[in-house]
C-alpha cells in the first residue's frame, strides 16, 4: 500500500513542530488519533521516524534521511492538485502579504516569481510596515497575512510556522583587531548599534549572558532598522546582534565577523498569520508550505 496524502503531511507537521500535541492541533485530529496516523504510517514503511518521550519529539537518523522525500511527494502532490485545478479552470484570487522592510527585500520578494509560477491565477500584493502594525491589520483583514518572528499578543488570529531565525553577535574585523570583546569588561571599547531605545537586538546577547547588568558600552548608536545597523557594522561603527541569515553574506565573505562565537544566543520563528476564519485558509496554509521550502536570504 502506498502511504496517503494526510499521512505523508502529518509526518510533516510532526517534524516541524516536534511537538505531537500542536502538530495534531494543526492536522485537525485529537492526538490519540494523530499519533496513531503517525505509527500507523512507520508500521507501514517499517522503520521507526521519531523518538517520543513524554516530554520531547525527535526525528530519527532515518526520520532525518526521509523527510525531504516525504516533503517531495507532498509537494508533488500540490503540483498534482493545482494542475487538475488549472484544467478545471481556477478562479483568479489576490491576497496581500504584510512583512517588514528587510526581510520582504532580502527574501520575500526574490519568492515572489517562484509563487507566481506555482500559483498562476493567484497575484500577490505586499505590504511593509512594523510588525504589530500589520498584526493588528490582519486581525482586521488587512493584509490577509503577515510574515513575522515578532511574539504575537494579537486575538483571532492562527498561524503556520516558516523558519527559525536565529541572531549572531557580529563586527567589522577591523573593530576587534583595535580591541577584543570577549565580554561585558571589554564593552567599554567599542560602539553598540541597535535599532531603538529598549535596544531589542542586543537583548538577545543579554538573555544568552544571564539577562544581567547593561553592557558599559563606550556609546550607543540607534539607527531605527536592522538595515540601518548592517550598514553602520559593515562600515566598522560598531558591534551589533543581527538576525543570522540577514549577515550570512557578510560573514562568509569575511566583511563581518562573530564576537564571542561560543555564546549560542536565543532565537525566535517566522511564522504566516492570518485572521481567524478568513476564507482563503486554505491557501494560506498552502502559501505558508512553499514559503517553508524556501530557504531565509
């Protein structure tokens, strides 16, 4: 017997969230029934994809080796049912997309011809703006959702998770070879830039350090964007904690480099958020699974 469709996207709401309970949640299924759809679907490959614990999920080495091409077929599958639905004649739709300035430019916006091309009778519209702005909208209904790792407070409003964004403490070369940092003592050297006053970014730095005292920087510099705080480190002003794939050009190229690497600093999820009942669900859902197999830029 060949595994069916609800099986194979159980086994991929599983591996994402590691989490049986709100996998199940998001399948539609009490967590009896979706564990069960889980081990149901092991007996019938014959090898076991997760390890659970009362308190964890993890993938096996084998769930590891299997789940792209569980991610395939589902995908697969996708292409098989918007073909049937293009021939069918599908009904042009439009939603508009919420995001914020840095990570629409560096991401969403080079997805936009790959969307398209999957999706030919649906446009997409973007709208930037600060995250609880357009939160807020989307419980409104405008955007119809929003692209965000900010840590929702907002009613009515459901999601599906896209990818981990993890921060790194980063620096021009040159900013450590005029004088190290290894920690809160050698802060006193250098320029901390940030993007407003409660200092959001260095934050993380902090919660990682024991959410401590304020580092005794020699001066603070509060450039309102992450945008604004790359090109002010890439120009050696100062030492800054930016999102991990937003730098991951600079560091390779070796224009930024990582201060006190040892440090693993917190990390928050991007995650699609829609209003509660919107009527395009559906598609949302959808639209939250292509953007997932597109890697973060």
């Amino acid at each position: 017997m060949l595994p069916d469709s609800e099986s194979l996207r159980c086994v991929d709401l599983a591996a994402s969230l590691l989490n049986f309970r709100a996998a199940a949640a998001r399948a539609g299924l009490s967590p009896a029934a979706f564990s069960d759809r889980i081990q149901r679907f092991e007996e019938q490959l014959g090898v076991r994809l997760f390890t659970r614990t009362t308190r964890s999920v993890q993938l096996t080495e084998v769930g590891e080796r299997l789940l792209p091409q569980i991610r395939v077929c589902l995908e697969d599958l996708r292409v098989l049912a918007r073909l049937a639905e293009a021939d069918r004649g599908a009904e042009p739709w439009t939603l508009t997309l919420g995001t914020r300035w840095e990570l629409g430019l560096s991401w969403v916006v080079p997805a936009l011809g790959a969307l398209r091309s999957a999706h030919p009778e649906r446009t997409i519209h973007l709208a930037f703006g600060d995250s609880p702005d357009l939160l807020e909208g989307a419980r409104r209904g405008a955007p119809d959702a929003v692209v965000t790792s900010y840590r929702v407070l907002v009613p009515d409003l459901v999601s599906e998770p896209l990818h981990e964004e993890a921060y790194t403490f980063v620096a021009a070369p040159a900013c450590l070879v005029r004088a190290p940092l290894d920690g809160p003592a050698d802060a006193r050297h250098h320029v901390l830039l940030d993007a407003l006053p409660d200092l959001p970014l260095f934050r993380y730095l902090l919660d990682a350090t024991g959410g401590g005292e304020p580092w005794p920087f020699a001066g603070t510099e509060l450039l309102g964007a992450i945008g604004a705080v790359r090109a002010r480190a890439l120009l050696g002003a100062g030492v800054a904690v930016l999102p991990a794939y937003f730098v991951a050009g600079d560091v390779a190229a070796g224009h930024l480099v990582r201060v006190m690497p040892e440090v693993k600093l917190p990390s928050d999820q991007f995650r699609l958020w829609w209003r509660r009942g919107h009527p395009r669900a559906g598609g949302l859902r959808e639209l939250a699974a292509e953007l997932r197999a597109m890697p973060l830029r």
